[in-house]
C-alpha cells in the first residue's frame, strides 16, 4: 500500500469494461472510494451492479474486460448468503485463514453480540445470527475496503432493520471503506454517505447523503433524495 | 396442533357434534423390541422343528447342538484362532484398500490432469466384479495370503473412491469463492474445506467398503484355504456338520452387523455438525 495511503482513494476505478458474450456487463466505469467511506450502489436486475463488485473482489477470473482497478489489500467480502463452513464452528468460522488468532475472533463475535455462542455449529443460528457471523468473519481482518453484496437481502424486515443499527456501529468502530450493494432505496440513504445508481454498466445518478443521523424516511429531505433515486432507477411513483 | 387444543370454534362445534377422532393413516407407533420380535420367532420354529423332528439334523442342525458346537469350538481355541485369522485379513485389506481409494480419490479429485488419467481406468474396474478378477489374480499370486489381500482390496476402494471424489467434486463453489476472499493457501484450502467437505461422501463410501471386505473375505476363504472362518465352514461341509457350518454364519452375521454399527458410530461422531439437521 502506498505510505501517504490516507490522501489517495481506497478504490480508484478507471474507464472499467467487463463482458459477458460480446455484452459489456460493465461499460467504461469510474469510480473513486475515499477512505472510511460508505458508499451504497444501486441499480436495477442485470445493471452490472454484482459484476462491479466482484471485479472489486478479484472474483472475476475469466472475465473479459479491460480497464485500470486499483483496490486495497486487505478486501473483505459478506455475501448475500452468510456462507459459513456448515463443518466448522462459529469461532472457527470467524478466524478462517487467520491462523488461530481466537483471541481476536472472540472480541469479534462479542462486537457482534454473539459472546457465547463460539462453540455452536453455524446450523442452530438463526439467519440473522449467520450474517452477524459473516459480519465478524470480515471485520476481524480489519479491511480497508468492505464489499458486501447485498448482505441482509435474505433476512426478514425486523431483522435487517438491527442489522442497519449494527452495521453502522461497526462502520464507526472500524472505519472501512465500504461498498454496500443493495437494490433497497431505503436502506441506501440510511446507511449510505453516497448513494451511486448503475445502469447498463455506467453510473446514471449520484448523491451525497448529509441527512442527519438517525435518518428516517419520515424527514422530508429523506423523502426527496429517495424520489430523486427512484426516478434515476426509472421507477415513477 | 390438535384439535383439542383449539379452545374457541373447536370447542363449541364439540358442543353440537362430537369430534370423531380420525383414524391415523402410516402404520402407527413403534413396538417396543420390534426389531428382535421376527429373529426370535426364526429361532422359535427352529427350535420347535429340532425337538420335534420335522427338522432331519443332518440337513439343519438344532440350536442347541450349534450353541454347543460354539463352546467346543472355543474350547479347544479352534474359533477364536480362525476368527483371528480372518478378521486379519479383512482389516489389511481394508486399511490399504481405504488408503488407495482416498489417494486416487484425492489425486483424480483435485487435478485434471488426475482424473484425466485415473478416472477412466477405475470406473472400468468398477465395471467388474472383484470376485470376476480372482482366476487371473490366482494365476499371479498363487492362493497364498497376497492374493486374499488383494482381492478384498480390490472389492474395498472402489466404494471408497467413488464416494470420496464424489464428495471432493459435489463441494459447493462458493465455498471455494470464499476460501479465495480470505485468501487461503492451496493447503489451508484443503484442509478446512476440502477434506471436511469430503468427508460425508467418505464416510458413506466406508460403510459400502467394510460390507464389501466382508463379502470378499468368505469367497477367498473358501478357495483353497487352510485357516479362516470360511475355511472351517468349508471343511465342515465335506464332514456335513450343518452346526459348524451354522456356527460360521452367526460369526460372520456378527461381524458385519458390528462392524456397520462402528462405522455408524464413527459418522455420528465426525458428522455432529449435520446432527443438528438431523434433529
């Protein structure tokens, strides 16, 4: 990493084009992510949303694409799925690849507010529980940049709203870059500093979230950025 | 739920019809000891037709006879010393045919080039039975203990490799997706994903494998053999003592029956983590 690291962008994306099939997935793309910057990314079904963030997360091997993409070393992923080793046990799980470095994995799981359960098989967790795991299993590699793809997308309402709570003390423990993609409006401008929308492989609309915290959709300012997004994903209301 | 416990409508529908308890389609709740009511009723008509001599003892001996048979047998050591011998066998060919079945299984499994090369070759031997193969293997290693070895080997990593690789190959990707994100090496990868990910597959393999040692083992015994439970069985056969013959048969039953319920024992334990499915 570059030793003035805090002045240059954690991401720096560059004229990026991915194809699939002769179908450029991802279409001359820029894109800059500051450090410590939460950044959601938008877009409808097929916009390349997905496409950007594993060429982000080196996932996109036999991908043809040109383009300059500078990230940082220390990457971590949540999925959508809370993809835990169903053989391995929670704290195992956590420090996966970290060489038994428990001590950390246990401060971890207590930051996500599963103190007690190290021992348990990922199985007899809640879906809930499995993406608080998945959460820990990133933020004990303290990453400079977090990608997440769509992380609460499979949980019920109720749940992804504690998730919204969690994830935003985390942020503000940490401090990581992070690329959010999500294809909920709401929990953009909740979570979000910059909300970005991807269609047809460009970014069609940009904004700056200044909302005060804690956001709720009931703020007439939160309401006009929503429209102004939901317009941008051609979606008239 | 039950009907009962619906207290509201239920109760006052009650009121004006009684709730006709249904009958309870499936074949109803276990019986207590079910599993050892149809041995005991063989082991009844078969004591019955000894005494009463509906059954010749030369075509099937009484259970008595066999039980003392046994005691005389282990008396004068001659059961034990077969049952060592044959037990022998059985566990060496089944430690190397385990060996082989996880080392081709992990060679054709984890490079191309490996199954490239392997996979062919044993889904051809698959093809043929083991015991199909015992003319040529006679002709190349003598009716000595190598060749009774061999045969049972041969009999034991097929299953083992097919349900091995199979494992290694049915891994989910994005296991490996995750594996690569927090950038495991080749052999951490191994180690925490693909050998546990492979082990139900194994351990299903090792079920059929320990069946199939058994099944080989009374076939070699019984050619030209000079020790061994088949080999006492086939000597009886030419002096026809059904009740050593017999006894032959509850060790080998024995046998089998045992040694699934360890292998059983040994998938709870290493499998705990799908229990919790399972329950």
């Amino acid at each position: 990493m570059a030793p003035n690291a805090s002045l240059v962008s954690t991401v720096q994306v560059r004229d990026l084009v991915r194809r699939y099939d002769d179908r450029a997935v991802l279409d001359g793309l820029d894109l800059d992510i500051e450090p410590g910057e939460f950044v959601a990314l938008l877009g409808k079904s097929g916009s390349g949303k997905s496409t950007l963030l594993r060429a982000l997360a080196g996932l996109d091997y036999d991908v043809d694409g040109s383009g300059e993409l500078a990230v940082p070393e220390n990457v971590s992923v949540v999925f959508q799925d809370s993809r835990l080793l169903p053989w391995a046990r929670v704290l195992d799980n956590v420090v996966l690849g970290l060489n038994g470095a428990f001590d950390r994995g246990r401060r971890s799981l207590d930051e996500v507010g599963l103190a007690g359960r190290e021992q348990a098989w990922p199985n007899e967790l809640s879906g809930g529980e499995q993406q608080r795991v998945a959460l820990a299993r990133s933020l004990v590699r303290e990453p400079e940049l977090l990608l997440a793809d769509e992380p609460f997308g499979a949980l019920d309402a109720l749940t992804r709203l504690k998730m919204h709570v969690l994830l935003r003390k985390l942020c503000a423990a940490h401090q990581p870059a992070v690329l959010l993609v999500t294809h909920d409006v709401d929990e953009a401008i909740v979570l979000a500093d910059r909300v970005i929308v991807l269609d047809a492989g460009r970014i069609v609309a940009e904004e700056t979230i200044s909302l005060p915290a804690p956001r709720s959709a009931a703020d007439p300012g939160f309401a006009a950025v929503r429209s102004r997004l939901l317009d941008a994903l051609g979606v008239s209301v | 739920m039950s009907a009962t416990t619906l207290p509201g409508l239920r109760s006052r529908e009650a009121a004006a019809r009684p709730v006709v308890r249904r009958r309870r389609l499936g074949p109803g709740k276990p019986i207590r000891f079910g599993a050892a009511i149809g041995p005991v009723l063989l082991l009844a008509i078969w004591s019955i037709g000894s005494a009463t001599g509906w059954i010749d003892q030369r075509v099937l001996s009484a259970p008595w006879t066999v039980v003392t048979t046994a005691a005389d047998l282990i008396a004068d050591g001659r059961l034990q010393s077969n049952l060592w011998t044959s037990a022998q066998r059985a566990l060496i060919g089944l430690a190397l045919g385990i060996v082989l079945g996880v080392v081709l299984a992990l060679i054709s499994g984890l490079s191309r080039l490996g199954e490239a090369v392997l996979d062919g070759p044993i889904q051809i031997k698959r093809a043929i039975p083991s015991l199909a193969l015992l003319p040529l293997l006679i002709l190349w290693l003598g009716i000595g203990e190598s060749m009774k070895i061999v045969t049972i080997l041969l009999g034991v990593f097929i299953p083992i490799y097919i349900h091995t690789h199979n494992g290694l190959r049915t891994i989910d990707s994005r296991y490996v997706e995750l594996a690569q994100t927090v950038g495991l090496s080749q052999w951490e990868f191994i180690r925490r994903v693909v050998l546990p990910g492979a082990l139900p597959g194994f351990l299903l393999g090792l079920r059929f494998a320990v069946t199939g040692a058994w099944l080989s083992l009374v076939v070699v015994e019984q050619i030209n053999s000079t020790s061994g439970i088949g080999y006492m069985m086939e000597l009886a056969r030419t002096y026809g003592q059904t009740d050593i013959i017999i006894v032959g048969l509850v060790v080998y039953g024995a046998l089998g029956l045992l040694s699934d319920a360890v292998v059983r024992l040994i998938q709870r334990r290493a499998l705990s983590w799908r229990r919790t499915l399972a329950s």
